[in-house]
C-alpha cells in the first residue's frame, strides 16, 4: 500500500437529480482525504450535488460536450488526456453511460488502462449502437462495476465480458439522512392526507419504465375496498398529464396525490405505510433502498435487482410486472395488518444496515482501486 494519497480522477456526466448522480456523489465525498487525492472532470457542471464534491473542496474541471464525435470532442478527449499526464492520475473512475465514453478514449489517449467503468442499468433502453461504444468502452477498462447482480449478469449473458472483469458493488444509502423517524408536523395535511390515512407511495420519475399506470390502476381495486388509502406519488416527468388525466378516469382523483419533485424524500418515506415500486426494468432501485432504511415495507415488480432487495414475504413482497392485480393484492396485504407492515419494515431496515451502508460502499470500492492499482504494477 502507498505511503501517500492515490492520485483518483473521477468522471462524470453531470450533477443534476438521479440514482447515478446520487450514488457517485456519496463515494467521492467520502473517500479518505488522507488515501486519495481527487479530481472529477464533468461534462455539465451544473446541478445540485456539485454543492456537495465543491464544499469539500474538491477540484470539479467542466469540459462542455455538444457531441462525441467531432472537432470539439476531440478537443475535449486531449485536454483531458493532458490533465491526467500532467496531474500524474493513477486511476480514473468513469461513472455513467457517456463518462465512460469520455474517460475512457481520455485516459487511454493517456496511455493509461488503470480505468474502471460503470453500469447502473440493465440497458433495455440502449439502442445497437449505445451498446457497441459502451462494449468497446468496457473492453478498454481494467474494471467493470456493476450495482446488482442482475446488471452483472447482463453484460456476462449478453455483452459477452469476461466475469473476472465484473465487479457487483451495491449502491449504498445516506443513513442519517434516511432512517426511521416520526413525519413533521403536518406534512400529511399539506399533501391533503387525512390523519391516520395508510399510504402506499411511489418515489420514480414519471417515465414509462417506471410503470406508474399499473400503480394506478393497482389503486382503483385497492380504493374500492379501502376508500380512506391514500396514493403519493413523488416524482415529475413526460407522463405526468397523462397519469393525471388516468386518476380522473379511474375516480382516483382524492386518493391520489401527485406530490411532485421533492426534496423532502426521508420525511415523505416516513408518512408512507409501504413503497411501491412498478417498474417494468431496473438494475438497483435507489428509492427501494432508501424505503428499506426508513424501515418500510416494499412491494415491487420482479424484475432486474429488484430480489435482490426485497426477499418475499420478508421485507415486502414481490409481484409479476405490468399485474396491477397482483400489485393491488401485495399493497393490500400490508395495508390490511399493522403488525405485518412492522415485521418486514424491521427486516428491510435490518438488510440495509447489513449491506448497503456507506462504509460497506467504502470499502468495497477501495479494495477494487487497490486491486485495478496492484494488477496494473504487476
């Protein structure tokens, strides 16, 4: 091991609202000062967590991109490769689809292969070639951290890399932010919730793949037979006029309350009886993590890293996607028995303090630095 910090350059593709700006701004701000000396190169440097890497004073280089295959580009991948020979980088982390992109061809153009990638989707929504450039790009790296099993298990079955290349490292979640504790004072009644009211809510942008239709029409069986439950959905996005014009439809319009983006996340987790989550494919949900380190129950599709998460019958429940009948019957079973709600919030709570702590991220991720750094001098 080195007697002085390791030289870390951290590539990203913005700081703006999302699980993989989340979860690479929780690594770089807690990285060991007195281990690595870092610097993040950004195509975007704007966004609400550049706060958080600049008040630690952390260097955050911008390099504008319009393109990847241009003058400017080109421009960009050499100023970058400049930095990294002159700066003496011994490793250059890569955290997104197009920072492995930009890091790579940079840190190679470098002459350095101490480059690890990142994949923090299962890429059903890649197109041939998003796949074929992000292929070339793992091929180019020492390392590949996947953030489930099932995104690992994707690029072995179908991207053809070689498993001793993949490494599954789990996201982790801020646990003095998001742990059990009792809402505010009337938040419930600034959302329109009636004191005492069960809520199941879904924390997602209002994407397709995120399935917030089968959320709705899950709601309208369960409204049915609970008429006081009340539906949060916490999230902006393309579909929110259509999913409101759908709650019209289905006479949801009291029982579901379209919340917005928030910033306000542990609080809202804690008024919920449950999280739902009726994604049609995800890698590793951030929102049913930080549910579980409220101590909250979850029901969620079986798809991706979901059961990874959710163990059935133990901290949730899993369903079959696009089923709003089968999520209806898993939403309802919670919302029907407090003590039931209790036991497997306390076992969700339980799973994140065991796996998805911060310092379980730390130390997972710094035994790869040491590895990539140790086979490379070898």
């Amino acid at each position: 091991m080195l007697d002085r910090p390791i030289k870390i350059l951290h590539v990203v593709g913005r700081f703006g609202v999302g699980g993989s700006e989340r979860q690479q701004t929780e690594l770089i701000k807690r990285l060991p000062p007195d281990r690595f000396s870092q610097v993040v190169a950004t195509m975007q440097i704007t966004g609400p967590f550049f706060e958080e890497i600049n008040e630690r004073g952390i260097e955050v280089i911008e390099y504008p991109f319009t393109a990847f295959y241009n003058r400017t580009a080109l421009r960009r991948y050499r100023a970058l490769a400049g930095l990294i020979r002159e700066r003496g980088i011994e490793l250059v982390h890569c955290h997104d689809f197009y920072s492995n992109i930009f890091g790579t061809i940079s840190a190679r153009l470098a002459g350095t292969r101490r480059i690890i990638t990142s994949r923090r989707d299962i890429g059903t929504m890649f197109s041939t070639a998003q796949r074929l450039v992000q292929r070339i790009a793992y091929g180019l790296a020492a390392a590949v951290v996947a953030n489930s099993q099932a995104a690992r298990d994707v690029l072995i079955r179908s991207e053809h890399l070689p498993a001793r290349k993949i490494h599954c490292i789990y996201n982790c979640v801020d646990t003095d932010r998001f742990q059990p504790a009792p809402p505010p004072d009337g938040l419930a009644q600034s959302l329109g919730i009636p004191p005492g009211a069960p809520v199941a809510g879904i924390i997602a942008s209002l994407r397709p793949v995120k399935g917030h239709e089968i959320f709705l029409r899950a709601a309208a069986e369960i409204h049915a037979s609970r008429p006081e439950a009340r539906f949060l959905i916490v999230g902006d996005g393309e579909l929110r006029e259509n999913l409101q014009q759908l709650a019209a439809k289905l006479s949801l319009r009291d029982a579901v309350i379209f919340a917005g983006a928030r910033k306000d996340i542990p609080q809202l987790l804690n008024l919920m009886t449950l999280l739902v989550s009726a994604s049609h494919s995800e890698s590793l949900s951030n929102a049913i993590v930080e549910a579980m380190a409220c101590g909250r129950p979850v029901v969620a599709t079986n798809v991706g890293g979901n059961p990874e998460l959710v163990t059935d019958d133990q901290t949730g429940y899993l369903v079959e996607p696009q089923d709003p009948h089968a999520l209806a019957d898993g939403i309802l079973r919670i919302l029907s028995d407090q003590a039931l709600a209790g036991r497997l919030g306390a076992a969700a709570l339980e799973r994140v303090r065991n796996d998805f702590t911060p310092e379980r991220l730390l130390e997972n991720m710094q035994a790869l630095y040491h590895s990539v750094l140790q086979n490379h001098r070898r």
